[in-house]
C-alpha cells in the first residue's frame, strides 16, 4: 500500500489527470489523504505499519480539531513529528513540492512530475508486488531514462576531475559501474592503461549511447 498526503490534491484536477486514483484497482493500492487535522494524527499513525510508501508535500498545512489551518510552529511541529514516526518505521519516504529540485538520490521530486509518473508507479506496483521508485522519477522507460541521466552527470564529473582521481569520486564510480555493468576500477584501470586524456574517456562514455 502507498500513502499519499496532499493537502493541494484537488488542484491536480487543474493540471493532471488523477480520477483514476478513485478506482479500480488503484483505490486498493493507495490511499489519499487531503486534509489531516490534528485530531486524525494518532490513528494515522498507527496505520502507518500497512505501507509500503510514505509520500508527502513539503508544505503539507495541518488543521486544528475545527478544520482551521494550524500557524506555521505548530504546523511544522506537528509535520515533522508525523515524518519522524514514519522514519522510525523505516518507511521509503518521498517529498515532493512545486518548487522543488528533482533528486533521486535524496527521494524529493518536482510536484508535477509526482503526478506525472505516479500511475506509473501505482502500475509497476500493482503488476509486480514492489515499490520502484525509479519509476516516479523517470517514468515507464526509467532503466533507460536512469542510464542517460548517469552518463550526463559522470562526464560532467569526468571533466571536473584528473584521471588519477577518478577512483576517488564515489559518484564517478557508481556511475561507471551502472553504465558499464563492471566493476569501476577496473574500467578506470583500463582507460590508464591506454593513457586515455579527458576527451577520450567522454568518447568512451559516449558510445554506450548506441
């Protein structure tokens, strides 16, 4: 099951389409939650343990026990004590907000593009038993999507850094290891060997493209 805490959800109507999140079998999969009051925070908590994903918008505004939107302290008190229950669970947590820089490695994603992919999400969910982040961050073709985004990111560390460092960047050698599905040493070994410059390992980089 996914849990999703969207006090703008009904906004969404104006941008996506997201009736579908109503039915069959999407309503069985995951929940909707568009205005929690206070009040609702201790029985929300204790279905925590039935989710398999916990996701949540930056800004998500609370409300008293009348329905009136709690000041910003208490709000933010009250937010980020609901989080902390849910890392305490070790709940897979997404946060996502308009404004918000897209970063897989941190699980925050733009708003839009949450509910761009979510259905696909929900999809690969549904079909095979198991939550695949990588589907809300770069769609149905993520293994490809993954790929290209890797490959722009390690030639822009590539060019930051000497060949001799290469080794030493963690982000260079889990890139390496993505892309070429061997070990990044060994990669990095054999680009020494045949004193490749810069611009030979960005040629490298780039027939895995093809």
């Amino acid at each position: 099951m996914i849990i999703i805490l969207d006090d703008t959800f009904t906004e969404r109507h104006k941008f996506h389409e997201v009736d579908y999140l109503q039915q069959t079998p999407y309503a069985e999969v995951c929940t909707i939650h568009t205005k929690i009051k206070t009040t609702d925070l201790g029985s929300l908590v204790k279905t925590l343990g039935q989710y398999s994903l916990f996701c949540y918008h930056k800004t998500l505004q609370l409300s008293d026990a009348q329905g009136k939107p709690l000041n910003n302290e208490n709000n933010l008190r009250n937010r980020d004590n609901l989080v902390k229950k849910v890392q305490d669970l070790k709940i897979p947590i997404i946060e996502f907000s308009r404004g918000l820089e897209t970063r897989f490695e941190n699980k925050q994603i733009n708003k839009d593009l949450f509910y761009t992919h979510l259905q696909v999400l929900l999809d690969y969910f549904i079909n095979h038993q198991q939550i695949e982040l990588k589907t809300l961050f770069w769609g149905a073709d993520f293994e490809n999507e993954e790929k290209m985004t890797q490959i722009k990111d390690l030639m822009t560390q590539v060019r930051l850094e000497s060949l001799e460092t290469l080794q030493e960047n963690n982000t260079i050698l889990q890139s390496i290891a993505l892309i070429y599905k061997k070990d990044a040493i060994e990669i990095i070994e054999a680009w020494k060997t045949k004193q490749f410059s810069k611009s030979d390992i960005i040629k490298e980089i780039n027939q895995q493209i093809r």
